[in-house]
C-alpha cells in the first residue's frame, strides 16, 4: 500500500507531500491525525528563514502576529493510532509525542521534519519544510550539533509554492504578510 499524501492548501498556493507512515509510523501518524482533525487549518506559517526551511504548526499562530507563536502543540494528553492500531498518547504537559530517530532520512530540500525544542521527546504538532539541504539537523550527525529533526515527508508536487514562500519579506523570521494553511487534506 503506498504512503498517504497531503494536500496542503496554503494562501499562496497548494503543495503536496507524500508521508512516511510506512517507515515513521509515530511521527507521521501523528501529523495526518492532526491534519484529519483540522488542527492546521487556519494556522499561520510563524517562522520563514531563506536559505534554510519554513516552520508551521503552532496553534498559537492562528493569530498570525501572535507573540507565543512557536510555542504551541497539539492538545495534551489526546491520542492517536498508528497503523497497526497501537494508540500513542501525547504528553499530558504539553502534547509532546515520542521521538522517532529509526531512520536516516537527511534534511534535504522538500522534506518534512518535526521541529522541537532540542529536548528529549519534545516535537508536537510542528514541523518545518525544508528548502535546503540541512544536513546538520540530521539526528544521527553525532560530528554535528545537538539540535535532532527526524524526517516523517517530502513534498511531491508544489515545490514553487514552497520556495514562494520562502521569499516573503519577514521580520524576525515572521512573514510581513501572512501566510495561512487554508486545509490540509489526505488524499
């Protein structure tokens, strides 16, 4: 059975990504519950870095200006199956789900990786697209920094909207005009 794909309407564009659910069932489980529950819709793109990759996912950047956007994850203590029907609770602080470092995936340009704190277990619902090859996120770097970012996607269709959005004029990383996921639909 091939990997489930998401359309990811955007107001700049729609791109589509292929998840790994065959080979990051926690990670990408996780993220086609959120979006088949419309957490994403709605939200802003609250971190756009040239170069380098856009971050989404907060809750709190509903408010595109919001000042806690970065800060949010899914809701703590709710659930989720993965594909041989093992239900994974998030974290009851925070909604954290468990790290997933099974696969060497590199950060290359076009995938999905889970953003977190740099802490232990501590992804939710963000994550970012990367639009370079970002090798030093790569959780199996040990010559490398600390911060781990497993890849759990990669966008099949829609890469020029990506880099689109990658151009727009930020301060602070924060798009000057915001950027809104409109819906997010498994296909």
């Amino acid at each position: 059975m091939p990997n489930p794909q998401v359309q990811m309407e955007t107001s700049m564009g729609t791109f589509t990504v292929e998840v790994f659910l065959d080979t990051m069932p926690i990670t990408a489980s996780n993220f086609l519950d959120l979006c088949k529950t419309g957490f994403y819709s709605g939200v802003h793109f609250h971190r756009v870095i040239a170069n380098f990759m856009l971050q989404f996912g907060c809750p709190y950047a509903k408010d595109a200006k919001n000042a806690r956007s970065g800060t949010g994850g899914p809701d703590p203590g709710s659930t989720f199956s993965t594909p041989d029907g093992k239900v994974i609770t998030r974290d009851r602080k925070e909604g954290c789900i468990p790290d997933e470092f099974t696969q060497k995936f590199s950060n290359e340009p076009g995938t999905l990786s889970m953003a977190n704190t740099g802490q232990k277990n501590s992804g939710g619902s963000q994550f970012f697209v990367n639009t370079v090859h970002n090798d030093f996120l790569d959780h199996w770097r040990s010559d490398l920094g600390e911060s781990q970012h497993p890849v759990f996607g990669k966008v099949v269709s829609g890469m020029d909207v990506v880099k689109a959005i990658e151009k727009v004029r930020c301060v602070d990383d924060n798009p000057v005009t915001p950027v809104q996921m409109i819906s997010c639909k498994i296909l």
